[in-house]
C-alpha cells in the first residue's frame, strides 16, 4: 500500500472537481482504495423508505473522493508538506514556512 501523508481530522482543500475549493476536514481514509471522505463534499441525496422506527424522506451522505483531489492547506490554499526528522521524531510540516500540519 502506497503512503499517504493524510490523516482524520487534516484540514484540506479540495483541488479538482465540483466542490473544488472547498476548504473542510478528513473524516476517514481508505488507503486500500485510494479514497478520502471530506465533510460537506461530494454529497449524494439518498431516497430512504420509512421503517419501523425511522422516517423515510431523502437525506445528504458524503461519498469518497480520490486522495488525489485533495491537498493540506495552509492559509487558505493548498501547500506542500514534508517530514521533519529531528532527533527521534518523525513530524509533518509545511515546505513553505516549516510550521507543523498536526498540533
């Protein structure tokens, strides 16, 4: 499996696409399929059918993106990262200005 410098919670931009633009957070990766699900993007309406204790009606789900149409971002645009090995640890930074992408 290839590696990705993406995790849940990472602030990114979406890059290509319909909601390109977009500037949310990772909610999941799916590394064996090269995915990302961002919240609020790439959303489906889903016609439900009303059972027994929930009501039916249609709802909002997000579905997966590629990994390739998103990037981190810093400032409001997309930027590049790296690792940082000081010492012992291993840190994701920005190439730009070298401040850590996770706190």
């Amino acid at each position: 499996m290839p590696k990705y410098k993406f995790k849940s919670g990472d602030k990114v931009i979406v890059i290509t696409g319909s909601d390109r633009g977009k500037v949310s957070s990772i909610l999941a990766v799916d590394r064996k399929n090269h995915k990302v699900l961002v919240k609020g993007v790439n959303e489906k309406k889903l016609h439900k059918k009303s059972d027994g204790q929930n009501q039916g009606g249609i709802i909002s789900v997000e579905r997966p993106i590629d990994i390739s149409n998103v990037a981190h971002v810093l400032d409001g645009k997309a930027a590049k990262v790296k690792y940082d090995i000081t010492g012992e640890k291993k840190k994701l930074v920005f190439k730009k200005n070298g401040a850590e992408v996770r706190k």
